[in-house]
C-alpha cells in the first residue's frame, strides 16, 4: 500500500509494531531487528513508524490501562431516564457514584507515570540510536467520549513535560525534517492494526459471506463504466449524478468498519444492515446507469434520497473506478 500512499503526497505512516520487528534490513541495519523506537524508509521513498507497545498499553489496554482505574467515569452504564453517567468504574454490578475530585487526582497520577515511561523509553536507547521517538497513536474518539477523563490527561501530560528537559514532545513530520535524511531501509511484511496483527479481523469464515458480494459489485463497476465510455455517456448532469453516487455506494460497502463489527460483535446487526443497505443502493443505481436515457428507472426523488443519506463524498470522481 505504501506506493499508493506515496503517489498520493504522503510522506509518513504508521503499522502495528509486527510490521517493524517482522521486516527486513535492506540498508543501514543498526540492530538484529527493527525497532519502534526509529523510523524507517521503504522502497517507495515514504517513512515509516511503529506503535509503541508500552505506551499504547497505558491507553487501550481494559486490564493495565489508565482508563479502567475504578476512580474514572463509567461509560457502560447510564441512568435510564435522564441518559446521564453517574458511577464511576468501580467492579461488580452495583457501581460507585462518580467522584470527580478523585478522578483528577488519578489523571495527574497517571500523567506523571505517562512521563515517566517515555523517559524510561527514551534513556536506554540514546546509547544505541541517534535520534530514538516513542510514536502513541490514538484514535481521537478515546479521549472524552470512551474515557471521560482523556483530554484532562492530555493537558496534565504536556504540562508534565514542559516541566521537564529529557523528553521533547514533537510531530513526525518535524522529526523527519531533522533526521529523515539518516533513516535506514527496510521491507515490511503485511500487517494490520486488527487481532494477531493480521487479517484474521477481515478474512474470517463466519463474514466470509461480504467478499463475494464486494468482489461482484467492484467488477460490475469496471464494466458498466468501460461500457459506457465505449458509448460516450454519461452526456447530462442526472447521467454524472447517478455514477457519482455509484460510485458512493461503492466505497460505503467496502468500509472496512462492516467487517470488524461483526467479527467483535459489537453492532452486529447494525454492521449488517448498513453493508446491504448500501448493497441494495447500489443495485437500483447500477439499474439505473445501464440505460441512463430511461428515467423510470430511477425516480429523481429516490435518487436526491440517496444523495441526502448517502454523501460523504460530495465531489466524488466516478472515473477512479475504471479499470486501468
């Protein structure tokens, strides 16, 4: 993929620490093996970098995790009249009331352990590295709305290092500005950010089901548009309008998101109905674009539905989907 992502204008990205620790040296190898604590350069010129296990387990982690301490918020449970959170995560079926003076006293705990880690990261590898960075990645959703407590904690953690010399907060486009030009090279193998670093997540017999379907309408796509090209259509707005929505439909299906939920079970039935539903889309779209003079095929107000619903993309380009 990283070719991909380099004909695009990216410079850097980010995988599973497997997908280090599993490469191979292709220049300047330093150690036996890769480490999360540098960042690499791949055959197609982008960089690459490697999550850190250490500090990704004090965020994500349920069982050594920050946001599992028993003084936070409790996300699961919600009062069934007003909505609201009123306990915090303390064991058992029967919850705590949330303290909030205690759970500010847990974020600047554990902002001062997050700052201790990272030196604990860092102090080793200056012996062995010329520049080491301990990358933590994190989905923007976790901070505020799984963990209550998370943008207090990003605050605390950054005020706890301006208070201090030995670790420099900074971005990866900034690091690769000082040291991009000394990175060694490497070959990665495959790997995912799913379970096992695979694609157990996404190849699994009980979803297997979604393949056939999303291989289908892909193909679909690359003829009905060789098709039309061949006959010089679409020539009005609604004909364009129909294919960019295709084209939408497409992409919705492919989400990855369908897949992972029910694979994890969370929103199983959801994860189902959005992935056919945008199937369902997609069929009468494509009913409609074999013979875009017919109007009946597909009536404006349907189509306009569509649109509404289904719209992420406003300016989407149909003609990505041609085969090349």
């Amino acid at each position: 993929m990283d070719h991909w992502l380099a004909q695009e204008g990216l410079k850097y990205f980010f995988v599973e620490d497997v997908g280090l620790t599993r490469a191979q040296w292709l220049e300047g190898a330093q150690q036996e093996v890769p480490s999360t604590l540098q960042g690499y350069r791949l055959q197609s010129g982008l960089a690459v970098f490697g999550r850190d296990q250490a500090t990704g387990r004090q965020v994500w982690s349920p069982d050594q995790g920050y946001p599992g301490d028993p003084r936070y918020l409790e996300f699961h449970q919600k009062d069934p009249q007003s909505g609201l959170r009123y306990w915090r995560v303390s064991g058992g079926p029967h919850k705590e009331v949330y303290d909030p003076t205690a759970a500010r006293e847990a974020v600047a705990a554990h902002a001062r352990h997050f700052v201790e880690l990272l030196r604990g990261r860092l102090s080793p590898a200056l012996d062995q590295m010329a520049a080491p960075v301990v990358v933590a990645p994190y989905d923007c959703e976790l901070f505020g709305h799984w963990w209550h407590e998370g943008p207090l904690f990003l605050e605390l953690v950054y005020r706890e290092l301006a208070r201090q010399t030995q670790v420099e907060p900074t971005g990866l486009g900034r690091y690769l500005e000082r040291h991009g030009q000394g990175l060694a090279s490497i070959r990665m193998p495959a790997s995912t950010w799913g379970l096992n670093s695979d694609f157990t997540v996404w190849q699994n017999p009980e979803h297997g089901w979604l393949w056939p379907y999303l291989n289908a309408t892909a193909r679909e796509m690359e003829d009905l548009l060789a098709m039309l090209e061949a006959q010089g259509l679409p020539r009005d707005q609604r004909g364009e309008r129909i294919l960019s929505q295709l084209g939408r439909e497409l992409l919705l299906m492919q989400g990855s998101d369908w897949p992972f939920l029910l694979f994890t079970d969370q929103a199983k039935e959801y994860a189902n109905q959005r992935f056919h539903h945008h199937h369902q889309r997609f069929r009468r779209l494509m009913w409609a674009a074999r013979d875009l003079s017919d109007h009946a095929r597909l009536a404006e107000q349907d189509l306009a539905q569509m649109e509404d619903v289904d719209c992420p993309w406003p300016e989407m380009d149909y003609r990505i989907f041609r085969k090349t």
